[in-house]
C-alpha cells in the first residue's frame, strides 16, 4: 500500500470472541489484519495479525477497533498495572484489571480528534479468585460475561451460532468447537474477519495459546 493511500485509511474489521466454560474459559480471534478508506473500501494488511495479547502473566484481552489506540491503551494499561503492583506489593485482581481498561477506553473516546479513538476489549484472566472474562465497550462501559461475548466486525455471523448452540455446562474442549466453528462462519461473511484462527484458553492457574491455524473458507455453488 503505497504512502498516499495510507494517509486516508485505518485499521479496522475483527472477530474476537469469549466462551465461559465450567471448567475455564475459551478466548479466540481471526488473524486478518484490514484498512479501511473513507470510502468503506476494505483494503488486506495481512494475514498473521495477532488480536489476542497478553497484558501481564494472567490476563490477556482480545482487540478490536483502530490499531493505533488499541496499542496505546494496552501500553498504558500495562505500565499502570506495574506501578500498581509496586506500589501495593500485591497482584491487581482481574476486576482491578478490567475496570483500568474501562476507565482508560472512557477517556480515549471522549478526546476530540478527526479520527475517534475506537477500541473494544474482551479481557480474561485470573487471580486467587478464579477466572474471569470482561467485555470493555467501546464507550468505557464495563460488563462481566457469565456466558459469552463477540466483538468487531462478524460479531453479527458469530452471535446466532453462540446463541443458538451455547450451555452453561460446555467444556473447554466443546467451547473451543464452538469458537472455531463462530470464526469460521465470520470469516465467510465477513470482509474483515478471516486469514487464521487464535484460541486461548484460560484457567484458575493458567493461560495457554491451543490452537494457531490458517482458515480457508469453503464456499458453497449455489448454482
């Protein structure tokens, strides 16, 4: 994409979804990596886009919305979290975590600028408490997920598959199933959403990445 282009277009389109399971939580997101013009044109960045990021040892956040303020409230967030830490002498809590990605996502859209600063997190995690999943709007509105969220741009070919074929009683291993197959539907439909799929999962005492793979969708003949 050459220099004149790239004044007039921004990162944008996602799909990033978290599955609560009885026995963790499931965390997962496409890999295409898109600009967008003032015209609505959708341009491919790239296909290896990492959307899942790890935020300290125990809490990772899904992203979704323009690259540049996702990256600044990540690194605020982080050094905010440290210096809490320092300070205290104890581990912020997932709460602790999830309302400082709120308060800083608040602020950041309410900044004038010809470009608003869009950022969407899903943030899950753990803490002697257990394992938590938060959806963190766009708007700074904070809301605990007892049983699912999708965010971006195909979270409206996600929502009916979660909708439809989300329990409370999923494994993680039913709740990854139930991510890729969501993902997999978004990146069919979807122009920003697609490339590969990342999922996570998270535990009381872990988190670990399970599955990194390409996806190509299958389209069916219609004829």
């Amino acid at each position: 994409m050459d220099a004149e282009l790239k004044k007039y277009v921004r990162k944008t389109g996602t799909s990033t979804l978290g599955i609560v399971c009885k026995d963790g939580i499931v965390v997962a997101a496409d890999t295409k990596g898109t600009y967008a013009s003032g015209e609505g044109i959708v341009y491919v960045a790239g296909s290896d886009e990492e959307k899942v990021l790890f935020v300290t040892k125990n809490i990772i956040v899904t992203t979704a919305g323009v690259a540049s303020d996702l990256q600044k409230v990540i690194k605020l967030a982080k050094s905010e979290l440290k210096l809490k830490e320092l300070k205290s002498k104890a581990k912020p809590s997932i709460k602790d975590a999830a309302n400082l990605f709120a308060t800083i996502a608040y602020q950041n859209i309410r900044q004038f600028s010809s470009i608003p600063g869009i950022t969407h997190y899903l943030l899950a995690g753990f803490d002697d408490e257990g394992a938590y999943l938060y959806d963190i709007h766009p708007d700074g509105y904070l809301q605990k997920i007892k049983d699912y969220s999708a965010t971006g741009s195909g979270l409206m070919h996600m929502n009916p598959i979660l909708d439809s074929e989300y329990t409370p009683d999923l494994t993680i291993e039913q709740g990854m199933d139930l991510a890729r197959k969501s993902i997999v539907a978004s990146s069919k439909r979807d122009p920003g959403s697609g490339e590969g799929i990342d999922i996570f999962v998270v535990k009381d005492n872990e988190i670990k990445k399970i599955v990194s793979q390409k996806v190509i969708p299958q389209y069916t003949d219609r004829k």
